[in-house]
C-alpha cells in the first residue's frame, strides 16, 4: 500500500509540474486572442460602471434631489462594494473555479447597474452601487488571476496590456458620452446610461460558453483530467502550425497540491502578500490623489472655467490611450518589480511640474505624462499580483492585495482634503509622487521575481520554507 501511494505522489507531482508546463510553451494562437477580447470587453463594461456614477453626479442629484452629503455616501457604497468583491470574489475563485466567478460577478456587476438605472430612492441607490462594486472588483480579481493562468509565461505581461485597452476604450468614450448626453438630455438622461452598462448580462454568457475552466485551478483541485483535456486540445491546435518546442524544466515540487489553509499558513507567502499589499497601496492612494484631486484643483486653485476642465481630462484620458502600447513593448522584457520602480520614478517630474505650474501647456502635458506613467505602474501590478501568489491560494490572495488597494481609494478622499486645503494642489501632487516611488521601493526589495518565470517555480521558491 504504500508503495502504491508513493508511485500515486510520483505520478501527481510529475503532472502538476508538466500540465502547466505545456500549457506555457504554447505559442500564441486564436483561442487567445479570442480570450482576450472577451476579458477585455468584461474589463471595460467594468471601468464603464466604475466612472459613470462620477460624470453623472451632478445629473443624479437634479433628477433625485440626492445631497451632496447623500451622494457621497452613495459613492462610497460602491468602494465598500468593492472591497467585499475583492475578497469574496478571490476567495470564491480558489474554491469553485476562475470561470464560475468571472460569469457570475459579471451577471452581478450588471444587475447593480440595472438596480441603479431603476433606483427610486436614497436607500436603494445605496444597495445598487454596493451590489455593483461587489460584481465589478469580483470581476476584475479574477480576470487578472485567469489571465496568469491560463496565458503563456512569455506573453502574461503583454496579454495584461492588452486586457487594459479595454480602460483605453472606456475612459474617453464616458467622458465624451457624458459630454454630450447629459447637458442637453432630460432628467433620466442618466438612467439610460446605466442601462448600458447592464450589457454584461449577454456577456456572461459568453464567457461560460467560450472561456475554458483554468488548467491551473483544476490541477490545484486534482482535477488532472480535466486539465490534460483542455492543453490536449490547445496542443492539437497548435500541431497544425508546427512541432512544439521541448517542454521547459520547472524546479520544485507538487507547489499546485498546497491546500489554501497550507499555502496561507506559509510565512513567506503571508510576507509577499503583504509586500504586494504594501505596493499596490501605494500605487493607488497616489493614482486617487491625481484621478480625485486634479481637475478640482485646477478649477478651484487656477481658476480654469468647468468647460475648459473638462476638455483638459478629456485630453489626457486620451493621451494615456498610448499606455497599453507601451507596455506592450516593456511589460515582458524588464522584470515586474523592477518596472514598477522605474515607472514610479518617472513619474515624479511631471506629478512635481503638476502640482507647481500655473502654465496651461506645462499643466496640459505634465497631467498626460502623469496620466501614462500612473497607468504603466497599474498595468505592471495587474500582470504582477497574481504571478506572486501560489495557485492554491491565488484568488484571495490576489483580492485581498487589490482589496488593501482599494482603501488607498478610500485614504485619497481624507488625505487629499487636508494636503489641499494646507498646500494646495502641490502638496497633493508631491505627496502622491512620494506615495508611488515609497510603496515601490518595498516591492523591488522584498517582492518575488515573476518575469517570464513559471507560476510554478516562483510558487515553489515561496513556499520553500517557512522562516
């Protein structure tokens, strides 16, 4: 018996080790652009709902007769939803599988935008934007965690890129949408834009259908069936095009067994997931203190009319158009950390120039340049987080890093009221460039290397040992 059950451990350690491996030798092909697209367009109807509530406050509170006081907690709802989905979802994921939570946050997220369009009162505004942050982080944790997986390890970074096109997308199209609509529309002008944003209830059926379950979470369920069956058919595709090259060496053991109460019971994982944290935190407490922050300052402290305000963001929402690009040329060249700590560098200047110049152009182009680097550092974290956590605990320990992100949201709010209202909006800006380059600095010295590396042999170092 025993040696039945040693040859049993052999034969599961030599397929959770060679499934992945196969799955990351894969060149790139239909089926992944076709992924891709879906995701992408999940991401943006996800970003759509996100920014809508911001453009339509004003429209919101004629038509309800909500006061400010009344919207603000209304907004604040929907980060607390947030929140939630970013643990709920994660924790979901690792126990009943990426695709099962990606449709089912996606039917939320697009419910809570339908409860929104049809809200009558205060108290039902309140559970509409909790219900939709809920589906909408839920969502967006497990597509960065499905991307991970399931993408080769060459490619993860410039497949991420491209999944962020979809905020490229959305974020001048919401701008431009609420530009022309709202002003000259009637009072449920508004409603009818949320109404769009329940589009996702055709998308999750999509994602069921097309989307395959993750490889990686059914190895970590011992699931070796099902996963062989889905590599066998990319392998098939991929045959047609050419030999496969020889499978690469993965150092380490069956990483992909680790239950979740043993993969989060291991100090390095708990030490890396709080590292992640730290940056991720950072990386959005100073993305908030310019997205919340800006453009009130530039109205309030330079005097700019609210038409020219709003014509300057909508330029820079176009000027970070060129971020997925940039990526794409960086994200799987230079390693994740040490691209977080460039890029969070670089974006000291023009966070400096921002929050100093009274000059048009030099506000013009400091707020774009601050616009791409802002996004370059997000974009990096997106492909980052999930590479740094073993399967076994990948969804939640990806929510909980995004989670602790989001409270960087929360934080912006009280903290941006009280640098502006002490130094203006230099203050704000060189505290968030301060923000960014301090919270990247621990990441680049403590955070696991993920760069063209397999999941499996950055989830063996870590859980090498317990110290």
């Amino acid at each position: 018996m025993d040696l039945l059950d040693t040859a049993d451990t052999t034969v599961r350690k030599r397929k959770s080790a060679d499934i992945p491996a196969r799955l990351d030798r894969l060149p790139v092909m239909a089926p992944h652009i076709v992924w891709i697209s879906i995701l992408a367009l999940n991401l943006a109807l996800e970003y759509y709902d996100n920014a809508l509530f911001a453009y339509t406050m004003p429209a919101i509170a004629d038509s309800t007769g909500l006061s400010l006081g009344q919207l603000g907690t209304v907004s604040s709802a929907f980060f607390v939803g947030m929140v939630a989905g970013a643990f709920a979802g994660g924790w979901l994921s690792d126990r009943f599988g990426r695709r099962q939570v990606l449709v089912w946050s996606t039917l939320l997220y697009s419910l809570g935008a339908l409860a929104t369009a049809f809200a009558p009162n205060f108290e039902a505004m309140i559970l509409a934007r909790f219900v939709t942050g809920v589906g909408v982080q839920a969502a967006t944790s497990v597509l960065l965690v499905y991307v991970a997986e399931m993408f080769p390890s060459k490619t993860r970074g410039r497949f991420v890129s491209i999944l962020t096109m979809g905020f490229v997308v959305v974020a001048p199209l919401v701008a431009l949408l609420a530009l022309v609509t709202i002003p000259g529309g009637g009072p449920d002008t508004w409603r009818h834009l949320f109404i769009i944003g329940s589009v996702g209830l055709l998308i999750a059926p999509l994602v069921r259908l097309v989307l395959p379950e993750s490889v990686r979470w059914h190895i970590s369920r011992g699931q070796f069936d099902k996963a062989e069956q889905i590599v066998e058919r990319l392998e098939a595709r991929a045959l047609r095009r050419g030999p496969l090259s020889d499978l690469p060496v993965v150092t380490g053991t069956d990483t992909e067994q680790q239950s979740l109460r043993q993969v989060l019971g291991n100090r390095r994982v708990l030490r890396v997931i709080t590292v992640v944290s730290l940056g991720y935190f950072g990386a959005t407490l100073g993305y908030y203190l310019f997205g919340n922050w800006a453009l009130y300052a530039i109205v309030n402290g330079l005097g700019y009319s609210e038409t020219h305000a709003y014509k300057v963001q909508l330029i820079w929402n176009v000027v970070y158009c060129v971020t997925p690009l940039i990526a794409l040329v960086v994200m799987d060249k230079v390693e994740r950390k040490t691209l977080i700590l460039i890029t969070s560098l670089v974006s000291a200047l023009p966070f400096v120039l921002l929050g100093v110049s009274t000059s048009s152009p030099v506000v013009m182009s400091a707020g774009g340049a601050v616009a791409i680097t802002t996004g370059l550092v997000l974009t990096v974290f997106y492909a980052y987080i999930p590479e740094a956590i073993p399967t076994g605990a990948r969804g939640l320990g990806s929510g909980i890093i995004i989670g602790v992100g989001r409270f960087g949201g929360a934080v912006s709010g009280v903290l941006g009221a009280a640098l502006y209202g002490g130094w203006g909006l230099g203050g704000v800006m060189i505290t968030a460039a301060a923000c960014y380059i301090a919270f990247s600095l621990i990441v680049v010295m403590f955070g696991p290397r993920t760069t063209n590396r397999s999941l499996e042999g950055v989830a063996a170092e870590e859980l090498s040992t317990n110290t």
